[in-house]
C-alpha cells in the first residue's frame, strides 16, 4: 500500500481497534486463475503472535478456497471511514480536491480449517461477537447453541474456517496530516455540517487524533 509518511499508522493497538471496528474486510488471494476477492467478516486474536491471528469462513463451494488451501499469501483489507474534501472548506484554497479515509492491510499464510466441531467452534465465535450483543439492544430471541445439532451439521460440511497469522501490517490514516491546523479544523467543521455518516465518522478520526497529537 503507497503510504507516505504523513499517513502512516504503525501503533498496533491503534491498528488492533481498526481491525475490529472494520472487521467486515475483503480477503484477496492470487492463484492460477487470477486475483480473487471475498467479503467476509473476521475474529482478531490480538495477543496470537506477534500481530494477531485473524479467523474467518467461508462456502466450500468459493473457488478462492483453493488459493487458500495453497497456502498462497492472503491479504485482508481493512477498509475504515472515508470522505471527499473540497478545497472550498481550506483558508488555503491553492491546492486540489482529495479523498480522505483510513485503511489497514493485513498479509500471512492461511490455514484451512475443515473439521466439523472446529468450524462450528469458529460460528459460535462469530455469532458471539456480532449476534450476541444484538439480544440485549433488541430483545432477539435466536440462539445458535438453542438449534438441534442434526439440523446444524449438514451447514458445516458447506463451509470451512480460515486462520491467517498476520506476519505484515500496515496502515494508512489519509487525514489531511499534510494542512494546516486551521485547514484541518475547516474539514472537520464541513463534513459534521453534511452529517453524512462516514463524513461524521472521518470529521470525528481527525478532531481525536488532532487532540491526542498523533501523525501531527
């Protein structure tokens, strides 16, 4: 990923807390037929290794799935808050329009998991994390552990888990790090006056990370 040093984010927490607020990525694997891509939502093991171990699945039935059993390297993209800026909104206006958004690349070798109880173990995380909490907010009354295992058993046999230890990880927070404290307060003011959700969301990245001095 092009990141110049403005830009670079290299703080693993900071990267870690991307990874899980954005944890719906795109995995992107090169083999014999070309670049493949899936959207899928992935689990952070931050304290596995080094950088964090991240696990996914995905349908027996995607051809990626043999790039994957290759051990080919995988490469995760994490894709956070993104906006169009104008110059109208700079006290310098002598310059172009741009595009400010952050994004984090995650590479390792992947590891295919196809043992039924070691998938379904990988589901019970997944609704954990992303279902789980939806129960309290909205009084659901679906429960994955509530489903008889007969009926559960055929869905595991259609899907495989993935692991990818994280060997390398970059990221890249295209703030307007490059302005001027006034230009950059100019940007924030705009996009929380537009109210666009990913707008607000980049206003609110610059406004923390003006106040914490970080990529200053």
């Amino acid at each position: 990923m092009y990141t110049p040093k403005p830009y670079a984010e290299a703080e693993l927490a900071t990267l870690h807390e991307g990874m899980r607020a954005w944890s719906f990525a795109t995995l992107v694997t090169v083999g014999p037929a070309g670049a493949s891509a899936t959207h899928l939502p992935f689990l952070l093991d931050a304290q596995d290794g080094e950088a964090g171990l991240l696990t996914t699945h995905l349908a027996q039935k995607n051809p990626q799935l043999e790039d994957l059993r290759a051990g080919r390297e995988a490469l995760v993209i994490f894709q956070g808050p993104h906006a169009f800026v104008t110059p109208s909104w700079y006290v310098k206006q002598s310059t172009f329009p741009t595009w400010n958004y952050s994004a984090i690349h995650a590479r390792g070798t992947p590891r295919v998991i196809e043992e039924r109880m070691a998938i379904h173990a990988v589901l019970r995380r997944t609704v954990a994390v992303y279902d789980t909490p939806l129960r309290a907010e909205c009084a659901g009354s679906w429960d994955f552990d509530a489903m008889p295992f007969d009926f559960v058993a055929p869905r595991l046999d259609m899907i495989a888990a993935v692991e990818i230890p994280v060997q390398s990880l970059e990221g890249k927070f295209k703030l307007n790090q490059d302005r001027s404290e006034e230009d950059r307060r100019g940007v924030i003011a705009a996009l929380e006056r537009l109210g666009e959700p990913q707008g607000v969301a980049v206003a609110r990245m610059m406004r923390e990370r003006m106040e914490t001095g970080a990529n200053a």
